[in-house]
C-alpha cells in the first residue's frame, strides 16, 4: 500500500468517525478506529520520503477531520461533565472527582 492509499483510508475512517461520533454509535466508531489505526499503520509501514503537494494536501485534510474529531469528543465530554454535575447536586463542578483535562 503506498502512503497516498493509507492517507486516504485514514481519511475515509476520519469521516466514518465523525459520522459514529454524531449518531453515537459506538461500534460504529470501534470499527473506524481501528481503521484508522491500521491505516497509520500502513502509512507508518510505507516509510519516509520527500512528500509531494498530493501527500502534503492528504495530510492536512487528515489532521483537520483529527481536530474535528477531538472536538467533538471533548463537547461530548463537556455534556457528560455537566450532567454528572447537576445529577450530584454540583452543578458549578467544585468536585475534585468530576474535573479532568481533556485534550
């Protein structure tokens, strides 16, 4: 598999992703996980070199579906923080237990 094919299968389990993310279908997003991991595999596997603008364009569309992506799990986290807060009766979140950092 050359790095453009696994650039495009990690784009492909990127959109999968988000689209389990937005239903919330968890095996929906085991599945495009693990796609997209053995497609960074793959990428890993195809080795390094000088990347033309096609690769370098790839890549970029790959790290923006990452960040859309992460923020749709840290709004789903947020969501989940604050419904934890208000079913405890801590709805200002002064719970040590309740407070994480996520990247």
């Amino acid at each position: 598999m050359t790095r453009r094919d696994a650039l495009i299968r990690v784009i492909d389990a990127l959109h999968a992703e988000i689209a389990a993310l937005k239903a919330n279908d968890v095996r929906a997003l085991e599945r495009a996980t693990a796609d997209k991991l053995a497609g960074i595999d793959a990428i890993a596997a195809a080795g390094t070199g000088p990347a033309g603008p096609e690769l370098r364009e790839l890549a970029d569309e790959a790290n923006r579906l990452n960040e859309t992506c992460r923020i749709y799990v840290n709004l789903m986290a947020a969501n989940t923080r604050r419904r934890l807060q208000t079913l405890t009766g801590n709805a200002f979140g002064t719970a040590p237990v309740l407070r994480a950092s996520y990247a």
